[in-house]
C-alpha cells in the first residue's frame, strides 16, 4: 500500500508539473546558391537584434555552399518569432563585400524572401513563427 501511494503521489505531482520547454529546429533550404563556391552564412534575428549593426544573432551557422542548394540544420532553438539573413562568402573573408561603386558583391537573401530597396528589409518583412518541433523555410539567393 505505500508503495502505491508512492506512485500516486509521484503521478500527481508529475501532472501538476510546469511542462518542460520545448525546443524547436529550424531547416533553412538556401536555393540558387552561386557555383563561385564559398561559404552560405547565416543569422538568424529577433525584432530587438534585427536592425542593430552590432548585435549578434540568436543562432547562426556556416557551411559550405553546395550548388544548387545548401541545406542548413539548426537545433535546439527556443520557439518564438525571428527572422533571417543570410550570404553566399564567396571569398570565405568573413564579411559581406560590395563593389566600388557600392553594391553587393556576393548572393544574399532573408527569409520570406524579403526584397530589397535602398537597404535591407525590416523585421515585419522577414519575420516567421518557430515552433516547438521541427520547422522549414526556403530562402532565394539574389
């Protein structure tokens, strides 16, 4: 008998328990990626790291870029709303470079595949829901 009241009581504080988080994965599919070779790099944003320069992502990986698309894998992100921004490092230096007269030099994209005009998109623009699981977008290279 005590030991079922043990279970018991085990059971019922189990249930009575706050859930665990749950965490969430994201399969970012990079599509026309440039046969120049390089490196696909990714951030991915929240609204407050969105649009300041220094701030860091909340996740972000780098992989070699695989003609014509480069799949990358990011697990155990917490679920909540981001965005992202990504680039093909042509020259793997690290940055993303523009010509002399200003403009890109290598392939970039963000998600939603926001356009760009004058500057980057803002967050609204790019923004999508991660959900605890697994969650897929599809990001065009321009």
């Amino acid at each position: 008998m005590l030991v079922l009241g043990s279970i018991l009581m085990a059971l019922q504080l189990a249930a009575t328990a706050p859930p665990a988080e749950q965490s969430a994965s994201l399969t970012v599919k990079v599509q026309s990626v440039s046969k120049k070779g390089g490196d696909i790099r990714l951030g991915i944003y929240d609204s407050a790291s969105w649009s300041n320069d220094k701030a860091e992502p909340v996740a972000g990986a780098v992989a070699p870029a695989v003609v014509p698309e480069t799949v990358i894998v990011l697990r155990n992100l917490k679920p909540g709303v981001y965005g992202a921004k990504l680039f093909q490092d042509f020259n793997r230096n690290g940055e993303f470079d523009f010509t002399l007269l200003g403009l890109p030099a290598e392939k970039y994209g963000f998600s939603r595949d926001a356009r760009v005009f004058l500057h980057e998109p803002g967050f609204e623009a790019t923004k999508f829901t991660l959900v605890p699981g697994t969650n897929t977008i599809t990001v065009h290279l321009h």
